[in-house]
C-alpha cells in the first residue's frame, strides 16, 4: 500500500474558504493560513443561533506499539458521516514536535483516513505551540527577571514552582541551574523544562471559555511562595497582559478538512498522560455550533483521556457526548495476551482471548460513567476472520455494539458500519455521572480514579506527595478535579504490565497544583514531564524534498 503522503498527494484540498462555507462560516470570521488553513474569529461563536449538534467521544483500548488508530477513526468515521449526508465537523488535538520527530510520528491520521495539509499540521502549522511556548517562558524570564532586580514580593527561589517548556523531547533538560556565571547572569536555583505539551499555558488555553476567561486563569496562575511562605500568583508580577497578546492569535481555532474534505477543527494538543489529554473547549464548540454531529477524541486509552475528558472537560464546560467509542485491534489485543509485535502477523487465537481482559475493564469503565460503548475494532489486512470473531462474540455477550471498520485502506465508506452503529447508539443516550464529587478530599478522589478506572486495590503517597497534599489543603484548592499522570501503556502505573493487572497499587510520588488551569497533577510511578527521544528518532527518517514533500513524516 502507498504511504500516508503518497496517498495525501493523490488529493486536492479544497480552498478552506469552501470547507467554512460549507459548515455556514462567514469569511467575515476567516484569518487564512494560506489557501488550506484559516483561524476562526471567537466571534463565530455567538454569530450562529442553531441548536448545538450532539458530541462523539472517540477513545480507545490500552496504547501498544502496534498502534490503534484512534484518530485515524475519528477521521474516518467522519468521512462515513458525511457520506451518510450527516451534517458532522471534527474537533481535534494538534501535534506536538517532539513525538513527531520522536518515536511516534505525526498525529494526522493514516491511509484513506488523514486531515490535510498533514505535513503542516504536524510541523508548526500556525504556531499555536510556539506562541504557548513563547507565553509559559515570559512568564518564566519575568520571574527571575523580578528576583534579579531587588524580589520586592520575596519570592524563594528554592521554593519556583513555575518551569520553563519547549516542544521537543530533550530528557537533557529535565533538571538545570538556571543562573550561573556571576552576579550580572542572575540568581542561581535549580530549574527544568516541561515539553510544552505539558504546560499549565497549554491546559489554560484549551479548557477557557473565551479571551476574559483565560486572562482570570494566567492571573490565578501559581508560580512560587516567598520566603514566608504564602503563594505567589502571576498577577503579581503584571505580565499576564503581554502573555495574553501572545496568545491572541492561538486562542482562535483552525480549521482543516479530510481527504475528502470533513469539516476539521484542530486546535490545542495537551498530552493525556500528563495533561488533560483533550482539544479546546472553543474548538469543540465551535464544532458543535455549526454542525449536527461533532467529532472528537480523548488522547491514550479511555483510562487517561476520556477519565479527564468527563471529570475535567465536561465538567468545566458543561459538556455530555451522545456516544463514546471503544477504539481496538487485534494486533494490541494480541500484544496485550502476550504476544511480541514481531509476531503478530500470523493468527492466534489465544492470545486475542487473553487480550480481552483489557477490552472488558475500558467497556466497564464506560459504563460506569453512565455510557454503552460502541466498540470499533480498527481491521488491518493480516486480521483472521477468526480472530475478529472472538471480539465480535464477546461484545455480543456483553451486549455492547460492535463494528468493524476499513478507514485507513478505505476511506469513509469503510466506517459506514460504524456510523450506522454511533448514530443508533447516540438515540439511547443518558447523561454522564461524573466519577466523584468535587467535594471529596483530594485522596478520596485520587482512589475513586485508581480502584474505578485502572482497577488498583489502592493507592500509596509518598512522603514527599504527603507535603504536597498538605499544601493543596492550606491554600484551599482541595475542591479541584485531579488529573492524574500515568504510564499510558498500562491501566497500572507500572509501564511493563500489561493485559488488565489485577492486585496492583498506584503509588504518587508528587502533586502539582495547576490552580489557573483548574485543576491538580498528580504524578504517579516514574511518570516524566519531558520525554526523552529514542536511540532512532523518526526524524533520522525525514527528507524535505526538491518538490517541497516532506519525506519520512508518517
């Protein structure tokens, strides 16, 4: 089969002007990024009066290298949406550098299934990530920039809690000193780097309201305490007005289209397993506002991603999908009943029946915020008839839909089934229960997530999380929702176990408060904020040719 840009070269993007059009845009709102990307003005939000159309969560079974193909899906299943006549829009997150030129490659889909212009979307496109970057790093510079210059707020340097961000994996940077090489170099104190993913900004700019909303999250931003130990907050260091002229341009969404030109919002890109994992509130209702059905996806496994996207998202922005889907293959169950990714070319059974286990524990987490599933086993050419059958009987026995999707070799027609099945399970619809109260204690909250959602017999805080859970209760933000950073690999919070780990118990080692984006970090195992490239990087592979193609970006 061709390769993701060989198959993307077959297509002609049609003017962005068109795609707005069509989703009854008015130009009047359009910022072009060239003939194939524009910004849409916020104003669009409140120029269309229609009803809001019903949101689709797309999540997915446990991530294994073999790959699952969640947002492949997504775009997929749009497409069959639209061949379906379906008035649908997506609502996506974008790429960042470091894992496109890292180890996973780009974010835009595969095969039939892909948003263009791909190559763009996934290095730089209009500079969303460079401006957060921009943004997180004034504040930074601002920081020690006031300490450098008489520290009229007392702040301790021993005690920054605010670090800098880069969108690149570069494990080199995780812990510096800042500061060296004299008195005129600034004050010396130990420092780091967050990827940008990452960065409370990056949480702030896709859980916000509108512009108003995000200027009161930078300024409630905590950055540090004094030497007496009360907080310190961004406001207080009058810089929050220059990191929102840096942001101006960011906060508007951008719209794309498919390969066979699906409506496409692609805005904001926080990781889910160590961020919040979703794309921006504005986007989805900016997707929601000017069509019937909008699309979106939850990052990592439904443990991760769609736990933050109820717990956090819906309940900030007052959000309930119609539908949530179960994205799975054989190949990661499979991996999951201990099969090597070397071998899963050739057919066995027992493994997929073993693999189950991780099917059954993301269905049941489903549920359990008041949802039935749709599962979408995503089929790849070397899948038994056999093999797909096992998946399909245990659903059966579940009583869970189930349906088989081609998308990547066959474009939208091949989630017809699938869209047939969404819309079906979209009519029985019931509102989502969140899975704990606000009002819990952040340890009550941290254990309905382990034992609900990964299945853990408890969890453990360390001496040093212990602290951090003491502070969170003198300044009064135990009220907050918790976002949990996990292995993405596992529903444990150790990477190697995989399958559905039963007797296990989640250990957190720290707890970071986001008090602007809304909520608590909580860092589990040996979970890290900037990841490290691999000894082959993808970007080993990466060719710009004479043509102006970029060669190796899949």
């Amino acid at each position: 089969m061709a390769t993701d840009v060989e198959i993307a070269l077959q297509f002609t993007p049609r003017p962005v002007a068109e795609i707005a059009e069509k989703l009854g845009i008015s130009h009047d709102f359009l910022n072009h990024y060239g003939r194939d990307i524009a910004k849409v003005d916020l104003q669009a939000l409140t120029h269309n009066g229609r009803k809001p159309g019903r949101l689709i969560l797309v999540s997915a079974t446990t991530p294994t290298p073999s790959g699952e193909g969640k947002t492949t899906t997504t775009i997929g299943l749009a497409q069959a949406f639209s061949q379906l006549n379906e008035s649908v829009c997506m609502a996506l997150r974008e790429p960042s550098l470091g894992p496109c030129l890292g180890m996973k490659g780009g974010a835009t889909g595969g095969g039939y299934s892909q948003i263009m212009p791909a190559d763009r979307i996934n290095l730089h496109f209009t500079g969303d990530f460079h401006a957060i970057t921009s943004a997180n790093n004034l504040l930074s510079a601002a920081l020690d920039n006031h300490i450098y210059h008489g520290n009229d707020l007392g702040i301790d340097p021993r005690q920054i809690v605010w670090r800098r961000v880069m969108d690149m994996n570069d494990r080199s940077l995780r812990k510096i000193v800042l500061g060296l090489g004299g008195k005129t170099q600034g004050t010396p104190r130990e420092g780091g780097f967050d990827i940008t993913a990452a960065s409370e900004v990056m949480a702030m700019l896709c859980l916000a309201e509108d512009t108003d909303d995000l200027k009161r999250r930078l300024d409630r931003t905590l950055i540090g305490y004094t030497y007496a130990g009360e907080p310190v907050y961004a406001a207080q260091l009058k810089i929050t007005g220059a990191m929102m002229a840096l942001l101006r341009d960011a906060l508007q969404p951008n719209l794309v289209q498919s390969l066979e030109g699906t409506p496409a919002f692609v805005h904001g890109g926080p990781f889910a397993n160590i961020a919040h994992g979703c794309n921006s509130v504005i986007a989805t209702r900016m997707a929601m506002k000017y069509a019937d059905w909008a699309i979106t996806e939850a990052g990592f496994g439904f443990d991760l991603g769609a736990e933050k996207f109820f717990d956090i998202k819906c309940r900030i922005a007052n959000l309930d999908p119609a539908a949530v889907i179960l994205v799975t293959t054989v190949r990661a169950l499979k991996m999951h009943g201990g099969k090597q990714k070397s071998t899963l070319e050739s057919e066995d059974l027992t493994a997929v029946k073993l693999g189950l286990g991780n099917l059954d524990k993301h269905i049941e987490s489903v549920i359990i915020f008041n949802k039935q599933p749709v599962v979408a086993l995503n089929r790849f050419a070397t899948d038994t008839d056999a093999e797909v059958a096992i998946i399909r009987d245990r659903c059966t026995e579940l009583g869970i839909a189930f349906a088989v999707t081609t998308h990547h070799a066959d474009g939208g027609k091949g989630a017809l089934e699938l869209a047939r099945a969404v819309i079906a399970s979209a009519q029985q619809n019931r509102p989502f229960k969140p899975l704990y109260d606000l009002d819990l204690t952040v340890l009550e909250k941290v254990r309905a997530v382990c034992r609900q959602m990964y299945g853990a017999d408890d969890v453990a805080f360390t001496k040093e999380a212990a602290k951090d859970l003491q502070l969170v209760e003198q300044l009064g933000l135990s009220h907050l929702p918790v976002c949990i950073a996990k292995a993405p690999s596992s529903l444990s919070d150790d990477p190697l176990l995989h399958g559905r780990p039963r007797d296990f118990e989640v250990t957190v080692r720290a707890i970071q408060i986001n008090s602007g984006a809304g909520f608590l970090v909580i860092l589990t195992g040996d979970i890290l904020r900037m990841p490290g490239l691999p000894k082959e990087p993808a970007a080993n592979q990466m060719r710009l040719l004479k043509s102006g193609v970029i060669e190796g970006l899949e």
